[in-house]
C-alpha cells in the first residue's frame, strides 16, 4: 500500500502554454523513471500548493516581530508555524527555518562561530562528506583550514579512534560530523566524546538522514551536536531547503549568521511548504515510511551484493549505498548514463580511495527514499535489482539489455507520482 497518495499537483500555467508544456513534460518523465538518486523525493500536493502560494511576493528580511518591511504579520505566523513544528519533530528548543539550502546552513554556522583559517577537521569528499564540509572549490575551504578523517581502508566505514587521534593532533575549532554517501549509522555520541575530548565545537549535518531521525530509525544528533544543520527535500521530503537546529543559548549566533551574515530576504512561500512538511514528519505514517526507506535499501543492496556486486562498506544501515564498480572495469558515469537511459535514474559517485576523478568516479549511488514514496516495496526492489544487475553486466550489449528500458517504465507507470 502506498505510503503517500500523491495525486495531482497544482502545476499547470494555463495563461503561459510553453511553460505547461515544459512542467508537463517533467510529470511524464518521473512518472515515467525509477527514481533511485539518494539525495531525491517527492513533495506531496499540500508542500507544492504552498511553494505557490502568495507568500512569494512577500519580502520579509528579519525575523518574527523584528522586520525591516511592514505587512509581516502572517508572515511571522506563517514562520513562526514552521519553527514550532521543527522544534516538535526534532524535540529541540531552537530553529532556524529561513536557509535557502543546506549549504547556506552550513555556511551560517561556520560565520557564527568561526574566524577567517580557523581549523574543522570533517568528513573527506571521496569517503562521503559534502563540498560544503571544506572542498576547496567551496566556500568552506577557501577561508577555512579543513583537515579531512577518512573511514578504515578494509572496511570503508567510519573509525573513531582515527578521528580522535586525528583531533588531538589538529586541535580544530569545529568537527563535522555528517555526510552525503556514507551508508552506515553515524554515531553522535562518539563525535561528541572527541570534540569534549579537545573543546571543539560539533556541527551535525544531517541534510540526508533527517528524516530517517524523525522517522526514529537512525539516531539523533539533537542534544548531543551544538549545531545541527539539514535540508528538507531529502529523506524529510518537504521543499529544497535547509534548516538549523541547535539549543537557544546560540540562537543569536545562528540568527545573525543567517540574516545579515550570509542572507537577505527569506523565501517566505519556502517556509510555508516547510511547515507543511513538518506537519507530515508529524503524522505516525511518517514513522511506517521511514522504516519501509531502510527496509528497502537493504533489501536492494542485499539483492546486488549476492549477485556478485562489490558494495562499498559491505551493506547499508540507512536509505542508500554505494557499488564499486571497478571489478567491472567500467565508470561511474558509464553505469549511470546507462541506466539512465533505461529508465532508471541514479547517479555516479566517488567512492573511498577512488582513483577516478568526480567527473568519472568508480562508483554509483543508489538510494530508496523516493521510490519508497511511490509505494514500492520488497517485489519492486527485488524487480529493480535484477534490472539494474543485467544492465551493468552487460552494459556494451545494446541489443540485449534493450527490454529493460520499457520494463522499468511499465513498473514506474503502475506507482505514478503526478497526474495532469
């Protein structure tokens, strides 16, 4: 039984026909693809009517009862909403709703706390860290001086003891704790443990596993992180935005690092969709979908992994995993590309110790939450394995691997997302 019954959005432009079609045209295309990119989901009707709504035409830079533009009055409602339900499904005491991604939350608290070649020791983008935790092609790593934790070689998950050796060593101002491929449970306990251990601060970005910590799967970082950073689009499968969470005593901090520090205006209509995204994460259904996403995975990964495929750490605890594609001898880019135009859509990832650049990678990246909004379940996941199995090893094989294409349609077409 399917766990969201989407239905039909409000999204057709009727004064603006090019427009429609285009819109209409994405409708077809993810009613048409399995959709198996981790970091991907589906907003339900409610979330896209308020991204519509005339809060868009709202200016509003400042925060509830403290606004630089007047006729904010349901604009503080509207915010004030969102942040009273945030606090509820994170059992926390303070947020920050207004950050327009995940990036911008990292970058709010990174401004809040630290100064200009202060030290983070985080997460190495190759083992499953996000640009934003100190690429030196971001932000973060232009003005900060980022040392990298890898995971343990042979088993490719995180290792503690490393990372505590590590950060007596570095003395970093910040530890992040936190990642955008890594399949196993993170532990916050440990993370905190470290950072008491030298008086750093601990920073938890949870953009891909919030909803899985709502949803009561995975453990949380409320309560044990000083800041805790996420985006509302993935697992909590809300509108593209990001949020803050953290305990009052930083409000200020986190506040100001937001709105002036690195924001102007917020995106008011964004809030509105957020807070009916949390209103969701509220409902005990959310709880059921959250245990389905991992159940999912495994039964996915479990699927590939005993049909030979390398699978990177071994399994999955969360709503993705990672193949290693190089007993294959083939890229990341060829596997995604490949599959992509077979109707299942995921994407080329870097993997630990990956000899390839991002623009290749020797890996892929498979996720469950989006096809577990749909409603699939262990017969879809076992049919998807099978599929993605035979294309990869016979990839080169054109002619051959040319039924799937219209196999996987007919199954998205059976759990379809959106109507027009």
């Amino acid at each position: 039984m399917r766990i969201l019954n989407i239905g039909s959005p409000v999204l057709n432009n009727k004064a603006d026909k090019e427009v429609e079609a285009i819109i209409n045209k994405e409708i077809d295309r993810q009613n048409e693809n399995i959709t198996l990119i981790a970091s991907e989901n589906y907003a339900s009707p409610s979330v896209l009517s308020a991204m519509g709504s005339v809060f868009t035409n709202k200016y509003a830079e400042g925060y509830p009862k403290h606004r630089y533009y007047e006729g904010c009055e349901y604009v503080d409602e509207i915010e004030t909403l969102a942040k009273n339900r945030l606090n509820e499904v994170f059992n926390c005491e303070y947020s920050n709703v207004q950050p327009h991604s995940g990036v911008q939350a990292n970058t709010a608290v990174f401004l809040a706390i630290l100064k200009p070649h202060d030290k983070i020791l985080s997460m190495s983008l190759k083992d499953g860290g996000h640009l934003s935790h100190g690429n030196v092609m971001n932000i973060s790593g232009r003005y900060y001086e980022i040392h990298f934790y890898n995971v343990d070689r042979e088993t490719e998950q995180i290792d503690y003891e490393s990372i505590r050796k590590m950060a007596k060593e570095v003395r970093p101002k910040l530890i992040i704790a936190g990642a955008s491929s890594y399949p196993r449970i993170i532990d916050f306990k440990k993370f905190r443990e470290i950072a008491d251990e030298i008086g750093a601060y601990l920073m938890a970005d949870i953009a891909h596993i919030a909803g899985l910590i709502a949803g009561e799967v995975h453990p949380t970082s409320i309560g044990l992180a000083d800041f805790t950073t996420g985006t509302t689009h993935k697992t909590l499968r809300g509108p593209r935005g990001g949020f803050i969470v953290s305990d009052k005593k930083y409000s200020t901090l986190l506040d100001t690092g937001i709105f002036p520090g690195t924001q102007g205006g917020p995106l008011v209509h964004m809030i509105a969709a957020k807070a009916v995204a949390f209103r969701e994460a509220l409902e005990p259904d959310f709880k059921k979908y959250a245990r389905n996403i991992i159940e999912n995975s495994k039964i996915l990964c479990d699927y590939l992994r005993n049909d030979g495929f390398k699978i990177v750490s071994g399994g999955t605890d969360n709503h993705l995993f990672l193949i290693n594609l190089e007993p294959l001898e083939m890229t990341g880019q060829d596997a995604s590309s490949t599959l992509a135009s077979h109707n299942i859509v995921l994407n080329k990832n870097v993997i630990p110790f990956d000899k390839l650049n991002p623009t290749l990678t020797s890996g892929i990246r498979i996720g469950t939450a989006a096809v577990t909004t749909r409603g699939m379940g262990k017969e879809e996941m076992l049919k998807i394995g099978e599929w993605i199995s035979f294309v990869l090893k016979n990839w080169q094989n054109k002619i051959k691997i040319a039924p799937i294409k219209e196999k996987a349609r007919k199954l998205a077409l059976e759990y379809p997302v959106y109507t027009y």
